[in-house]
C-alpha cells in the first residue's frame, strides 16, 4: 500500500466531532484526489503532513519545539518522506527526529485532530497526532529546531498559537 492510499484510508476512518474536522476531512480527501502527489513537499498546490504533540500525561506538560523557519512555538512534525509508508509512522517519525527522544508511542485511535494552514512553502493540510513520551525521555534538540523546550499544559496557550492550543485539549480529551 502507497503512503497516498494509507493517508485516504486514515483520513476515511477519521471521526471528529470537533467544529471543522468534518470539513477539513473533506478537503483533505479532494485533495488527495485531486493530486496523485499530494503527499510530497513537490506539490504546490498544497500537502498533506504529519505531525505529533510529545506529551508527557504523569507531568502534565508537552514537548514543544521553537522552529527555526516559522520561528513559533509548535508540535513537532513536517513533511512526509519516500521511505515513509503509513501517516502514523511518518508522525512518529517526525516526533521522534526534532525531539530526540527515542522510545515514543502515538496515542491508539488514529490522528487527534486536523489543521490546515498557510506556510513559506504550500499549504499544509497536517494530520496531528500526540505521542506519549516515557518516563525516562530525555530531548535533545534537532537542526531544524532553535529551542526544545516542556510547557506545563497551562502555559501553552502564553506561547503557542491556537491550533496547539487546540491539539493539546483534544489530546487531552483522548486521554
């Protein structure tokens, strides 16, 4: 199975009943259907990313990343890669490589939420899901990062936008 076919599959079986989720679900579908390549970095037109907030529920806080191109405080996560087969392991692909932290597990029950938003390069149409972090995790900040850095859950919303903001209730809603 394609990365493309995995990303249509995930995003049919995703139910949200969050305001917007429905509607985004059906963008991102058209467009994935629209777009044979709508999962690389390549299309312009926009593409689907994957992404995972690091949260660590026995300290309520969350792994945050201060990004060095956008320059805010985010998730982490980012485009999908060839060698990536499914959206799940490309998010914890990505959670795992700009937090350092080895031995992360997504949260069962598939993305947490969906965020479409505008950036440097394309419009990203982001699956987001939240990766527990073990006990003994210890970060280490990536080259595309200029700060790592844990929030407790309620000083998120004093440094990160509102689509955080967003995913840290929802991912908090899950567990």
């Amino acid at each position: 199975m394609s990365l493309h076919d995995d990303a249509v599959l995930v995003l049919k079986g995703y139910e949200n009943h969050y305001e917007g989720q429905e509607e985004l679900r059906q963008i991102y579908l058209a467009h994935l259907d629209a777009h044979p390549d709508g999962m690389w970095k390549a299309c312009e037109d926009g593409h689907i990313t994957a992404s995972a907030l690091v949260i660590d529920p026995e300290r309520e806080r969350v792994l945050l990343t201060l990004h060095k191109k956008l320059r805010m405080w985010l998730q982490m996560g980012g485009h999908c890669e060839p060698d990536d087969t499914a959206l799940a392991g490309a998010a914890l692909r990505e959670a795992t490589e700009e937090s350092g932290i080895a031995g992360l597990a997504l949260l069962p029950g598939g993305p947490v939420r969906l965020d479409r938003h505008l950036t440097p390069c394309a419009w990203h149409l982001d699956v987001q899901y939240a990766a527990l972090a073990p006990a003994d995790a210890v970060e280490a900040i990536s080259d595309e990062s200029l700060d790592l850095r844990w929030f407790p859950y309620d000083r998120v919303a004093g440094v990160a936008d509102e689509s955080v903001v967003r995913l840290l209730e929802a991912t908090r809603a899950r567990l």
